[in-house]
C-alpha cells in the first residue's frame, strides 16, 4: 500500500542550526535538518532569506548546509523561509497543483534569526565620562558606563566574542599615578556570546587584572582577533636596557620575546607578529617550535592582513618616497606595487566584505601663513586597479583612529583637541600630546561593487569620546 499511495507523512525540517542565535561575520554557514530525504532541487528553489542573505546550498542525505558568499548586516533581524510555492488562486487550486507536481507534502518551515547589535566602544573626554570605557549601542540606542572613576582607560582592544574588551589603564587612586603604572585588565561589556548562560559572564563592568606594571613598564599593546594571544611592549623599570616584546596566551605566565619593536602587528590567528625596529620588518613566529625570524628588510612596517590572512599589506619608505605592496609571504611570488606616492601613509585597514578595497590614512602637507601644516584624510585603494578615491578630510593631527565595522557598512573616527602634557594630564594621544577633548563621528562607506561609482557622504557626529572601536 505504502508503494501505490505513497507514505503521507509530511516532510518537515526537524532542527535549525541558528534557531535563537545572535549570529556574527564570523558564522560562515547554518544546518537544517528534514525527516526525510527530499529532493534538493526542490530546497534550492523554495529556500529564501528576507532581506537577502547570499549564499550556496549543499547537501548529504537529509541535512542542508548554506554557506554564506556574503557577510550578515549587523542591526539586523533576518526571516528564513521553506515552503512550497504559493502561486496558486486558491487553497484548492493550490492543493491540486501541489498533489501533481510534488509527490510529497512539505510542512511550511518559517523562523527568524539576529544578527548582532550594530555597537562600539571607546574613551570618554568629557566629565564623569573622562577617561572612562564606554560601551555605546547603535541599534537600542544604549550607552554602558563599563569602568570605574578609579581606573583612566588609554587604549583598548575587542575580544571576538565582544564579551569581553582588553584595556590599558592607570590606577589613580594614588596621587602619583602616572604612565610607568599601566596595567592590562579585561572588563565585561554584557554583549555575551548566546552559548554562555552563567550569570558571572552576563554581567556589565566585571574587572580581572591580566598584567601588573610592578617590575616593568607597560607599553603598547594588540589582541590577536581570535582572542588567543596578547603582546606587550614592556622595558625593565631597573634596567631601560631590557627592553622587549612579551606574549600572554590565556592563563598561561607571560613570556618575554627577547624582541624590540617599535611598531608591531599581530596576525589574525595569532601565530605570528610583525616587527617594525629601526626602519626593518621582520616577521616573528610566536610558537615555540615554529620556525625561524623572516627578515623582510625591503619595508618598513607591515600594516594589515587581509580578511582571510592569506595576505598583507606592507608599507617601503625610501628618500621621502612612500610605497604600498601586496604580499602574500611566497618567496616564488613577486610582491605587487599598489601605489606610489609623496604623500606619508599613516595606516591602511581592509575593508571586510570582498577583501578588495583598503582605506588608507595618508598625511598631506600645505602652507598656511608661513607654516607647514599637515592635513590628513582617508581614501579608497582598489587593490586590483590601483585606482584611488579621496573620501573624506580629517582632523588636523597624525593621531586619528581608524576603525571598520564588522559588516563592511561603516567606519569610525575621532577628532580631537591636543595641547602640550602638563602635570595635570590624564589623556594622551600615540604621539604623547594631552587630550583636551574629543569627538566620535561615524562614516557610511560607500558601496564597493565591481564598476560602481564611490560616491562619498559626509559623516555624521555622534558623541563626546575618542579612540572608537566597533564591536566584532
């Protein structure tokens, strides 16, 4: 019987891999699961995410995957539906199409999914805020107090879950603190991973101490993006002469490089850091049996990795030329000469969603009044056509900070009023000036497709703070 008249039970997805999941750019794919084997033309045709989601079906046996071509926007509530077509006039039209063409009964699947909360950290300048770490969230238009009045916070980084930031901050509870103080500390933001549910970790403004500045001076500072490695700029307080990088992976003791550096990076996946002394790169691997120092001496500094860390832009300053390479570490590969210019080149971020476009921060020079006066802005780098688009002039000083959403949709600055460092000082920028105030504007980045036209927008003034990092 079940052979002429076919088994009737109907044909429905069991379990939804994203079901009450807040999902990140770091979820690549989600899983569904049927009661039964099913046709997979049938799920690739009546498969639909609103608003879009790009992506390719796979499949073995009676379990899908979709495997996304396309970052998830953050802010943002998706709807996933699975359902048979619904072209019909009616209900019984519907049915008598249905029973002729499928020989099944497919029970409608519909859920919805989040993706992140657009949200942002950074210091604050302006009275109870003052030097504080603040968490601002976009979508609920939300802002956290995360640190204490005690504690003035210079430079932080996010932990890719964003449960957590790094900090660097001076105690001032005594009235002598000053910069040979800072120490390294984790504070809990509130924006938990879903696969957490203990209450410790939900918490806001929870602080743990992660490196003491007893012995030595603590310096700057990078979270690898996975989380797993921290380094350290730190010089022996009894001896200056001791001075090096040192690596802290989890709860182990941290250990010293042996390694100066005036300007690091760290890799994506943490297994190796970027060493800019005396105008020499080198790459550093942090392994204990991984291999010896690469010396890259034809540049100067490296100055990001790109979303998939299969390559890296690096920066070669010779007699007042400044030049931009491509390269991916192949010793049988040449590098490839993205530009060159006069202009001094402060930094260079990717942007995260094709991995074919960096923003550069560039440093021009015009006279005014007799005196030369530095002039900074931000441009799109077509890493393909070497093609460069000026979008935005920028504050009148080398200290901007640069930071890109997630999702690719926007980017973060700060503008900020500096004056000589007097006794009373508490807020200093890379370059060692006192912060006297600051404000964080947001940038909407234009659409980076093949072939469109880069159409700047002005940006849009948010709050009182400096130093803005957007949440991963």
């Amino acid at each position: 019987m079940l052979w002429g008249f076919g088994d009737r039970q109907p044909i429905s997805v069991q379990q939804f891999s994203w079901e009450g999941k807040q999902v990140s750019v770091a979820d690549k794919f989600f899983s569904f699961s049927l009661n039964q084997a099913i046709d997979p033309d049938f799920v690739e045709a009546n498969l639909s995410i609103d608003p879009l989601l790009p992506g390719r079906l796979s499949w073995t046996g009676k379990k899908f995957f979709y495997t996304l071509t396309d970052l998830p926007i953050y802010g943002q509530e998706y709807q996933l539906k699975l359902a048979a077509p619904e072209d019909s006039d009616s209900e019984q039209e519907e049915e008598e199409k249905t029973e002729e063409i499928l020989p099944f009964t497919f029970e409608p699947f519909l859920t919805r999914f989040q993706s992140r909360d657009r949200a942002f950290a950074y210091i604050g300048t302006e009275g109870d805020d003052r030097g504080r770490l603040i968490l601002f969230n976009l979508t609920k238009q939300e802002k956290s107090i995360l640190t204490p009045a005690d504690l003035t916070v210079l430079d932080f980084e996010a932990y890719p879950d964003g449960d957590r930031l790094l900090f660097a901050a001076i105690p001032n509870a005594t009235f002598d603190a000053n910069l040979e103080d800072l120490q390294l500390y984790t504070v809990t933001t509130g924006l938990e991973d879903d696969t957490v549910t203990t209450t410790d970790e939900t918490v806001i403004g929870k602080i743990d101490l992660v490196l003491d500045s007893e012995e030595y001076v603590n310096g700057k500072f990078q979270l690898a993006d996975n989380g797993q490695r921290i380094i350290v700029q730190r010089v022996n307080k009894e001896d200056s002469r001791d001075r090096s990088l040192w690596v802290i992976e989890g709860k182990a003791e941290p250990r010293g490089l042996g390694i100066p550096a005036e300007e690091f990076l760290l890799a994506p996946d943490a297994d190796v850091v970027a060493v800019s002394q005396e105008g020499r790169l080198s790459i550093v691997p942090l392994g204990r049996n991984s291999g010896a120092i690469q010396a890259k001496e034809q540049f100067t500094r490296l100055l990001a990795f790109s979303p998939n860390h299969n390559e890296q832009i690096a920066l070669q300053e010779n007699d007042g030329i400044t030049s931009l390479y491509l390269t991916n570490g192949d010793e049988d590969q040449d590098d490839q000469l993205l530009l060159r210019t006069l202009t001094p080149i402060v930094d260079c971020l990717y942007e995260p969603r094709y991995g074919e476009t960096i923003y550069c921060l560039k440093i021009d020079q015009a006279e005014s009044l007799g005196q030369i006066v530095e002039e900074p802005f931000l441009s799109a780098l077509d890493i393909a056509t070497g093609n460069e688009t000026p979008l935005l002039a920028l504050p009148n000083y080398r200290d901007v900070r640069l930071s890109v959403a997630a999702d690719g949709l926007a980017l973060l600055f700060d503008q900020v009023v500096t004056a000589n460092p007097t006794q009373n000082s508490n807020l200093f920028t890379d370059s060692g000036l006192a912060v006297e105030g600051g404000r964080v504007w947001l940038l909407a980045l234009p659409e980076l497709e093949q072939d469109a036209e880069i159409q700047p927008v002005p940006p849009e003034s948010l709050l009182p703070g400096f130093r803005p990092q957007w949440m991963p």
